[in-house]
C-alpha cells in the first residue's frame, strides 16, 4: 500500500455501513469528506470504540512509539508481524477502522513515471480497513493501518493491500474486550479477497497531493 488514499462520503455513511444501532459521537462533521487524495501525516476520519461508546474522530495518518526516533512514523503495518513485534506492542490493543472510498497504488511500466491505479470495492460499499493507533488526544496520537500480501490480480498493482474487513468483523474488530490472540487471527484469515476489489488506471494529476477533486478517480483514457 502506497500511502495514498480517498474519503470523500461523509461520515454517517461510513458509520451506516457497520449497522451498528449505537449512538456515536461525531468529532468529524456532517458534511461530505470531500477528499480525494489523502497523503500520510495529515488527519483522516477513523472510527473506534471508547468507555462512552462508539466514536469518529479525525486523527493524523502514521505512528511511532516514542523511543523510535530515528525513523519516519510508519503508515502501514504489517499483519505478519504486528501483534508479537516490539514497535507496535503498545498501540496493538487500541483498534479502530479506517473507513476508505479506495486507495491509490503506482505501478512502474518502465517509463520515466510510475502509472497509478485506483482501487475500491466492487460493490461500492466504503472499505473497512483494520487500524490500530494511540488515541488519547495529545501531539502523539496517530494510528497505522494493518497491511497483509496481496491475492489473485491485485498482485499485479502491489505486493501489499490493506487488510479489509466486512462490516460484522469491523464491528467486532473495534468491540471492548476482544482477546489479542482472536484480533490476531481475524487479521490474518478473514479479511476480504481480492476477488471483492476493482482496479483500473488513473491519470498522473494524482501523484501532486495538492490535486484534489472527484476527477482524480476517473479511469485515464
């Protein structure tokens, strides 16, 4: 995963999608997201579960814990290793999801630019991506998305792909309680096939974060 992607509904639908009867605090907005091209290190809506109940915030795209200070804070991690890795053992227990209209991958075609793709659900229902991250409202927050190789033709875009989860096992994913070792295997066994995705060819407008608009996910002619 690349490390771009889009949110562009707003968040009642992202929190329609889950079904849940639960009243949420909404720290958002009503308003459509709008966004087209969401880049690392800014805020991104994600939804979660606290002690007052189910939640939407906005919080920054990428965590380090805070002795790793001689790295970039990562945006990705990887589900091989990240329940029993050191990196993100304190953050492994707070889990949310980020929901995404879709996400954008750059394949190189030997040319002097990489060509992106857009990818998303077939069904176009927004994708549920398992999270995990630190959410106590300071300058530390953050969170990483769970990233695991990727299937079938989704190979030929990129080697990695968010870990997408249907909307039973989302809510289940951000429910109180659930033991480490069922949050593990969740991420490493259920999450959606290649076969729910569709990919095609954008044009290159998207590679500057500054673009914006609904006319970065149109296929290229």
């Amino acid at each position: 995963m690349c490390g771009r992607l889009t949110q562009y509904r707003g968040i009642h639908d992202f929190v329609d999608t889950l079904s849940m009867p639960n009243v949420w605090r909404n720290n958002v907005g009503d308003q459509p997201l709008s966004r087209y091209n969401v880049a690392p290190t800014t805020s991104v809506a994600v939804l979660r579960m606290d002690i007052t109940g189910p939640r939407a915030d906005l919080v920054r795209w990428g965590w380090r814990p805070h002795w790793a200070t001689d790295r970039a804070a990562p945006i990705n991690a990887r589900v091989e290793k990240v329940a029993h890795g050191p990196f993100f053992r304190a953050i492994w227990p707070h889990r949310a999801i980020t929901p995404v209209d879709g996400w954008y991958e750059w394949v190189d075609g030997g040319g002097s630019k990489k060509q992106p793709y857009y990818i998303r659900r077939r069904d176009g229902r927004p994708a549920l991506c398992a999270t995990i991250g630190q959410f106590e409202g300071t300058d530390h927050d953050g969170f990483v998305i769970i990233t695991a190789d990727a299937q079938g033709g989704l190979v030929d875009v990129h080697d990695r792909r968010p870990v997408v989860l249907s909307p039973d096992l989302a809510v289940e994913w951000i429910a109180a309680g659930m033991p480490s070792e069922h949050a593990e295997q969740m991420v490493l066994n259920l999450g959606e096939p290649a076969e729910a995705f569709e990919w095609y060819r954008v044009g290159t407008a998207v590679g500057n974060v500054r673009n914006q608009g609904p006319e970065l996910i149109l296929p290229a002619q």
